[in-house]
C-alpha cells in the first residue's frame, strides 16, 4: 500500500493535495470557533496561523491532507486528510474533516467521504479505514452511523484538545467487507442531496 498525493474529482468536489498556495481560502473558510468545536485545535486566527497550520499538516509523516474545492466554482470550502497511515497494516484513518458553513449539511461531505473510501479501499487496498471523534460530537457520530460505518468502542480519556480537555474519542470503521454495502449507501446518499 503505497499513498501518494492525487487528486481526486467527484460531482460536486474536488479533492486536491493541500498546498501552501490554498492557505487563504482555508482561512476564509476556517475561521468560525463553532466550526471547530471538537477538533484538537481552536479555528484560523489569521493568515500565518492558517499558514503554521498547513506546514505542520504538510510535515506530518504519517498524513495526507487535502483541501475541498468546489466543483465549477473552484473555491476552497474545507479540509480533509488520510491520517496514522499504516502500510504495513494496510490501513489509515479519515480526519481532520471541516467544512465552511455553507456547506455544511449538504452533500459535500457525503461525496468528500465517498471519494476517499473509494480511494482507499479500491485503490489503496486498505483492509479497514477508521474515524475518530469526539464523544461529545454527536452530530458526527450520526453522520458516521448514517454512512454506514460501524462504531466501535470509546478510548477514555484519549487525548487533551482545546481549553486543554481529556477527550473521550469514539472509534468508527468500514473493512473491505463492509464496503460494497457502504458504497452503495455512499452512492444512494449523493444523489439525494
């Protein structure tokens, strides 16, 4: 399983490898404190903090992160990456997902999460793919639920985020048994929207 930087089109998306040159639109994008609630870190104060915030997404050894780009209008309307890449395993995580807020309950992040399960799971050859999220999100744990991705189990006071909080993250996977079903889901969930 090797994991390299692709771009990968849908409908409505466009997912490209994040560059620095996406640094303003993500600021543009990120910087509602609601919108970042229960992620590790607080929203884009400013344009260098945008900037420190993809150089450390682009140094991390074990990620892949992306930017969501809308179709058509070729806007930066969030982020996304694959995250503690295991090769060996023949398994990564999904995280780090956010999303402007006009774009949120849309169908932006059912495709966003169709284009990369597909990716991985066809292409890659994963074995699983996870998500994490934090216990108190509730909305994110039904949109996992709703896709189709089975949830797994609580680590207790997994890790210190924001306001220097020990979160309890809620475990989630598809395997690549799951994924005809899944997809199938995935699929029928797209055209909905």
């Amino acid at each position: 399983m090797r994991v390299s930087p692709v771009v990968l089109s849908g409908e409505q998306v466009r997912l490209e490898p994040m560059s620095l040159e996406h640094a303003h639109g993500l600021y543009n994008r990120g910087r509602n404190a609601a919108d970042w609630q229960y992620l590790p870190r607080s929203c884009f104060v400013d344009l260098s903090d945008t900037r420190q915030w993809v150089e450390e997404a682009l140094a991390a050894p074990d990620q892949l992160p992306f930017v969501i780009v809308e179709q058509g209008k070729n806007k930066v309307v969030g982020s996304t990456r694959y995250l503690t890449i295991r090769p060996a395993h023949r398994s990564l995580e999904i995280g780090w997902t956010w999303l402007g807020q006009e774009w949120q309950r849309t169908g932006v992040n059912t495709e966003v999460k169709l284009l990369l399960l597909s990716h991985a799971l066809e292409r890659l050859g994963c074995l699983r793919v996870e998500f994490k999220t934090d216990a108190r999100n509730l909305r994110s744990q039904r949109a996992l639920e709703r896709i189709g991705a089975t949830r797994e189990g609580v680590l207790r006071k997994h890790m210190i985020v924001q306001g220097d909080y020990p979160r309890d993250s809620v475990y989630f996977s598809v395997i690549d048994s799951d994924w005809p079903q899944v997809k199938q889901r995935l699929t029928l969930l797209r055209e909905r929207s």
